[in-house]
C-alpha cells in the first residue's frame, strides 16, 4: 500500500461510520459534491462500487463493507506503530492508577510505588487497596498486584513472585488439639477462616498427588483481613491456609509450624495484570521495569 492511499482510508471510514453525505462533510469542513467527487474517483481507481446511495442516507455494497474493515485493521495498525515510535521517546508522566489487596498493598507495594514517585517525579501516583474483584477496563486502573491468576483475557498477566500456600498452626494449638495426618482430620480442629474474594467459605481445596480434596471445615474466628488471620494463628487459636510470604519467618522462627506436608494446597503466586496492548504508555511500561526489578530474586 502506498503511504497517501492512507488519507483515502480514513475518508472512507468516517464515510462510513456518518452514514450520509451532508454529515462527512460536515465533519470535514467541505461541500457535499466535493465528497461526492472524492467517493466517486475512489470507485473509479478500485474498478467498484463501495456504496449505494440515496438523497439523504448511504449503505455500503459488499465491496464497501470489505473495504470498511480492511481500511479500519490498516488505520489500527498505523496508529500503533506511530504510538510505539512516540512512546520510546515519551518520559514517564501523567496519573498510574495501581490496584492491590489492603495488607499486602499496605506493608509492600506502598513502599515501592513511593520509590518509583522519586525516581519519576512526573507521574502521579494513585494506589487503590480492595480485597473485592476488580475490573481493570471498568475501573480505569492500569495496574492491578494480586496473588493468584485473574480469569481475564483482556488482560496480561506478568508473574512476579512464586509463592507456595500450606497449613500451618503454632506449638501451642498442636500440643493441646493434635496434629492432622489427613484432611479427613480437620474436621475435628479448630480452623481459622480468612474470608477472601470469590472463594467458597470454609472449604478447603487439599491435593496430594492428583488425588483433590474439598474439605469443609470450621472455626470460631474468621476475618477478611490476613494480618488479622495470621496474629490469631500465632495466639493459638487453630490452624490457617497461609503463604510462604506471610508465614516464612513465623516457621523459621518457630512460632509457626507446617502440618500435613505430605498435600499441598493451590499456590498463591503474584501477578502483576495491565490490559493487553501492543504499545503500553511510557508510565506504565516504567513501572513494569521498576517493579519487576524489585522482585527479581524474591521468594
């Protein structure tokens, strides 16, 4: 394609998308008969009729409808490529929206985006912390930081940090309640719920092998909050699904301890979701670089 057919393409789109004469050149600041003369020369080059007309309404032919959608992919794809060419040159400036889970966002990613804020003082920082699902494209964020995979297709997903769940409880709980071999055994024990999402509540998805275990417990503690969940636990007050980024130093420390390692439970892995796009905005793609370079060697 020759570089001023380009100008013929985006006529014929907003042509089309007006649906009349009058209304294109209206839009482009010229008579109707000069539209007129420019859609007829377009016919003459393609050796086809693109539209049918009326005296005050068009509709496309088939030719004109195949075109509309080959003009509109081509017009796409230039404007990609212009922003991809912008954006390399582009600083980092405007308003990053991030999205991330109350505790979590609190103690880690708010030091981070604070560090990102000084090294680009151009960019407007926004941090939203909710434990609720959320929608990027309806929500207008352009980031979202949260354990697990998002089931949505619109969005790219960059995972930055593995991190393994298990059960766990402290000394205290297990010398007086027993430690589970089984999960047929949690029912006789105390569980501590944290409230989280979608997830169903009080069941617990136990796996050894590729034998999977729903298992529905209870407790007399449950919260939404997992700083909350995790100081119950470690006052004894029954055993918990934590992470190895929650709970690391508590088992090493001794406060906290492993129970039933024979199963495993649903990893927890961080994501970092932004929508997909060919060409990200120079704010976001920078803190994609800055981020992924804070995690780099992390649990």
């Amino acid at each position: 394609m020759k570089i001023e057919t380009a100008p013929d393409l985006a006529f014929f789109v907003l042509l089309a998308k007006s649906g009349s004469m009058t209304a294109t050149a209206r839009e482009l600041g010229v008579t109707p008969p000069a539209v007129t003369k420019r859609l007829s020369l377009m016919e003459q080059k393609l050796g086809v009729r693109l539209v049918n007309r009326t005296t005050r309404r068009i509709s496309l032919t088939n030719e004109g409808e195949t075109y509309l959608a080959q003009a509109s992919q081509i017009l796409h794809q230039i404007r990609e490529m212009e922003e991809s060419v912008a954006s390399g040159r582009a600083a980092p400036k405007g308003l990053l929206r991030v999205n991330a889970t109350p505790g979590f966002g609190r103690t880690h990613i708010a030091p981070i985006l604070s560090r990102f804020a000084h090294a680009y003082p151009e960019v407007e920082v926004e941090l939203h912390l909710t434990d609720r699902p959320i929608s990027l494209v309806e929500e207008a964020y352009d980031l979202a930081i949260r354990f697990g995979e998002l089931p949505d297709t619109r969005l790219t997903a960059r995972k930055l940090m593995s991190n393994r769940r298990f059960l766990c409880a402290s000394p205290a709980y297990l010398k007086k309640a027993g430690e589970p071999q089984k999960p047929a055994e949690l029912h006789h024990h105390r569980c501590i719920l944290h409230r989280q999402n979608d997830d169903v509540y009080g069941t617990w998805r136990i796996q050894k092998g590729k034998t999977v275990e729903l298992v529905k417990v209870r407790g007399a503690v449950s919260s939404n909050d997992g700083d909350v969940v995790m100081n119950w636990a470690l006052d004894g007050h029954g055993i918990v699904q934590r992470s190895e980024w929650d709970a690391a130093k508590y088992l090493q420390s001794g406060r906290l301890k492993e129970v039933m390692t024979d199963y495993s439970l649903p990893d927890a892995d961080l994501y970092l979701y932004y929508l997909s796009r060919s060409n990200l905005p120079a704010k976001v793609r920078a803190f994609i670089d800055f981020i992924v370079e804070e995690f780099r060697g992390r649990a």
